[in-house]
C-alpha cells in the first residue's frame, strides 16, 4: 500500500513511552492524513509498514480490549 504521502522527510516520528533506551525492539509510527506507517527503529533505512488510518484504528482498539 502506498501512504499517498509524497514528503516523508516532513513526518513526525513517534516512539512509545514503553520502549526501552538501551536500543530494545521498538517501532516508531507516523501518522498521514489517511494512514500510518510504522518502522523499525533499529533500520529504519529498510522502510517501513503502511497501514490504512481506520485499520490501524480497529488494531488499536482490539489490542486495548485485549482482543489482541
């Protein structure tokens, strides 16, 4: 899936509160009008994952329901 974000120089990167400063497994999201991507912090040259905003949502609110 493409972002449908052509300047991905201007995102804002966000890391969880959760992760760990020793250089743990963590993933930053940013957010696009209509999606979010999400990249590993360790690689993040290797790209990163798009998922469309409402999927991202359900996921969200499944993992918090312990659906997840």
């Amino acid at each position: 899936m493409n972002s449908g974000y052509t300047d991905l120089s201007k995102l804002r990167w966000h890391k969880s509160s959760y992760s760990s400063g020793n250089g743990g497994n963590c993933i930053e999201v940013a957010e696009t009008p209509t999606t979010i991507l999400v990249r590993d912090t360790q690689h993040r040259n290797l790209g990163y994952l798009v998922f469309p905003l409402t999927e991202w949502t359900l996921f969200l609110r499944n993992l918090k329901n312990g659906f997840c």
